[in-house]
C-alpha cells in the first residue's frame, strides 16, 4: 500500500459485530467422532455427553417414498420406491 492509496473500506458485517460474551473456552472438554453416524459428540471434564440444549439431538430415519407410474390403468409405469432420509428428535 503506498501513500497514496486510499484507506480500505470496512466490510458491511464488519460494522454489526460485537465482542463475544464468552470467556473464550470451549463448553466441552472433548470430542469424538460417533463410528456410525460420522457426527461428532461433545463431552464434560467428567465424560458426560453434552446435549445441544434447546436445539436437541435427531436420529436419521429412513423413509421409502414410491415415485413415478402412471395413473392411466391401461399401460402403468412401474413404481420407483426412493428412500429418504428424515431426521426425527430423539
């Protein structure tokens, strides 16, 4: 930058920030991935699984969805079943 360049200008998001009320620590002690589902679990100091509060956990459920055919009677066309991935609280 030399002198004659103007000053950069703030970023918009800039402008709306705050200091985060935090102390800067993280609220769990550790962390592991879950083999089965690939999502990782938080942990107290005491080994305790720690829940996301208000925001609660799911559990993937899987739905099958039939797709397709037609509606004519005369010359069908087969049903394609599709599954679908729901996630539901535990």
């Amino acid at each position: 930058m030399t002198s004659r360049d103007p000053l950069p200008l703030r970023p918009w998001g800039a402008t709306r920030m705050t200091r985060f009320a935090g102390d800067g620590r993280p609220a769990y002690a550790s962390v592991e991935l879950n083999p089965d589902t690939q999502v990782a679990r938080y942990f107290d100091v005491d080994g305790r699984l720690i829940r996301a509060g208000k925001h609660g956990t799911n559990k993937p459920q899987t739905v099958s969805q039939p797709t397709g055919g037609s509606k004519d009677g005369e010359n069908p066309a087969p049903l394609d079943d599709v599954n679908v991935t729901q996630y539901v609280p535990d």
